[in-house]
C-alpha cells in the first residue's frame, strides 16, 4: 500500500465526514487504502470483475 492510497481513503473519508456530519475511525483509512491499492493492483494486471 503506497502512501498515494492512504492520502486518497484520508480524502475520501474526509469527504463523507463532511456529507454525513459524522466522524470514521481511523481503521476505515488503513480499511479504504488496502481496497484501493489492491484495486488497483487488479487494473494494471489486467484482471477484469463480471458484472
């Protein structure tokens, strides 16, 4: 996981922070980062999800 991941969950969390007028746990930044980097580790192989 790269340090890109984490400042874009950070970004994302922050987002829905705002929206929802509440507050994530930390565990959901280190949670978010791992899907996108892993994610993005399945774009750039190539790997394609059915719909």
């Amino acid at each position: 996981m790269s340090l890109e991941d984490i400042r874009v969950a950070t970004q994302i969390l922050n987002y829905a922070e705002d929206i929802f007028n509440t507050k994530v746990s930390d565990s959901k930044v280190i949670a978010l980062s791992d899907h996108i980097h892993s994610a993005l580790e399945r774009y750039n192989s190539g790997v394609e999800l059915k719909k």
